[in-house]
C-alpha cells in the first residue's frame, strides 16, 4: 500500500472509531435517562398501589359500617312498629271494655281505631347485605 493510501485508511478507521465511541457515549446516556424514567414510574406505580389499597380497605369499612347501620335500623323499625301494634291494640282493647256493648253503635267515627302505619320502605343496601 502506498502512503497516501495508509493515510486515508486510518482517517477513515478513526472517523469509524469516533464515530463508535459517540454512539456508545450517546446510548449510554440514553440507557440512564431510561433507568432514571423507569425509576420514577415503579415508585409512582408503588405509591399508586399503596393509595389503591388503603382507599379499598376505607370503602370497605365504610360498606360494613353502613350495612350494620341498615340492619340496626330495621330492627328499630320493626320493634318501633310492633310496640305502637301492641300500644294500638291495647288501646282498642281498652275502650271496647270500658264502653257498654249496647251503646257502641253510637260511638263516633273518630273513636275507631286507627289503621296500623305502612311500614318504612327499606333502606338502600349495597351489594354486601
């Protein structure tokens, strides 16, 4: 080979190994900027976990909370409605025996008793109870 020839093999053998070097600096740098991305989007993705489960958990407990709420709440109804029966009843049983059997054809309407209240519509529920 001649020396010119020498010359340009090894311009063009370093431009090809500057070039190389550049490319492997660049792409290092980029692999780090993909890590340090990757980083934060675990911790974000962790956190995000994290809130999922303590705000599960919170609704939970809210559910419970609110189905003891609506069981409570029916047996209070059904103990409020059968003591205003028994209280009703009582009542009836009261003036029928006070007032003579002859004279209950005059009584006035408004001394009849009094229908027993519709009971209270059912709470809404969710799917637990």
């Amino acid at each position: 080979m001649t020396s010119a020839a020498i010359k340009l093999y090894t311009i063009v053998v370093a431009v090809l190994c500057a070039a190389a070097v550049a490319w492997t600096i660049n792409q290092s740098s980029a692999a780090s900027a993909w890590r340090t991305e990757a980083a934060a989007w675990q911790t974000a993705a962790r956190k995000t976990v994290a809130q999922d489960k303590a705000l599960t958990r919170r609704y939970q407990r809210l559910a419970h909370r609110y189905n003891r709420l609506v069981v409570t709440t029916r047996k209070s109804q059904r103990k409020l409605i059968a003591q205003m029966q028994s209280a009703q009843t009582a009542a009836v049983s009261s003036t029928t025996t006070s007032v003579p059997a002859t004279s209950t054809a005059s009584l006035p309407v408004s001394a009849a008793p009094a229908p027993a209240p519709a009971p209270a519509p059912s709470a809404p529920t969710t799917h637990t109870s």
